[in-house]
C-alpha cells in the first residue's frame, strides 16, 4: 500500500458526501521453498491492496472493460518465428504494470484496507477518510483496458509496429 501512495497511485482523502466509494481488498500471498517447506525467504510473503471491481456501476465508475487476449494460433505462429530465424525470446514481468497507468474516471474512490484506518471513523461506523484513485488500480473493472490501450499506443506509435486487426 505504502508504494501505491508513493508511486501516486492513491491518495487518502476525506470521504465524498454524494460519490460512490468502491470497496477494496487485501490478498497475501507467500512463496515457499520446496525443498525445505518454509518462507522462500524473509521477503516471501507479499499482501497486494486492490480494488473490488464487482462493487462498480457501469457509467458511473467505468465505461470500457475489454482487453483483448492472444489466440493459441498467434502464440504458435510467434514461438514458430522466434525458432525459424533462432531468435532469443525473454520474459518481462513488468512490475505494478496497471499503476503506471492514469485512470480515466476522476473522483474515483476505494476504502481503506480493514483494520488500518487512518483519520478515524464517522457515527454510521465507516472510515471518515478514503482513498481516491488517481491511477489504475489491480481489480478495477477498466485497469486491464486501460494498460492494453496504452501499451498498444506506445508500441504502434512510438516503435512503428502495426496492429493485427484480426488478433489485437
């Protein structure tokens, strides 16, 4: 949570009287040594904040959903490619991808992770502060769009590729 705030990504706020205010979500995650059955490491266990989309209303919170996935013959035809003219492949896993991204909806806002409020809570019982989303969020209905539309920008403009239209 702490490098989404640093990266920009959210913003504690205080809670918007007459917005909807998305619920969010914390999943932890550990990684384990095979061989002896314990924690990788002392940094084996990660927690990720995300945003539970299912709580958005279409028009209100999001407009486009889709992102498009590679068909099993295009995946076929690149590793046969890559074999054919003996061409190196690597494997980019590109770190909180989606957070690098601006969201496309202002006023956007998520609760705050349970049991770690900061500002306190109203009468009613919820957090008097939220988070307000400024860039996109793992779990938003629209984050997966909004990567794809901007990753496609850059790699058709910028680098001169052309899109398939047939299998974007």
């Amino acid at each position: 949570l702490q490098a989404k705030i640093a990266n920009g990504a959210l913003k504690l706020v205080d809670r918007p009287k007459n917005s909807p205010v998305i619920g969010s979500g914390i999943r932890c995650t550990y990684k384990y040594d095979p061989s002896t059955g314990g924690l990788l490491n002392e940094s084996g266990h990660r927690v990720r904040f995300f945003g539970k989309g299912f709580t958005q209303t279409h028009s209100v919170n999001f407009w486009r959903t889709y992102t498009a996935t590679p068909k099993m013959c295009g995946v076929r035809l690149f590793a046969g490619i890559c074999a054919n003219f003996d061409l190196d492949t690597e494997h980019v896993d590109i770190v909180k991808a989606f957070t690098n991204n601006d969201i496309d909806v202002k006023g956007m806002h998520v609760e705050q992770m349970e049991k770690f409020v900061e500002g306190g809570y109203q009468t009613d019982g919820k957090p008097k502060k939220v988070y307000e989303v400024v860039k996109a969020l793992e779990g938003l209905k629209q984050s997966g769009n909004i990567h794809q539309e901007n990753s496609t920008a850059c790699l058709v403009k910028k680098c001169g590729l052309k899109q398939n239209l047939t299998e974007p």
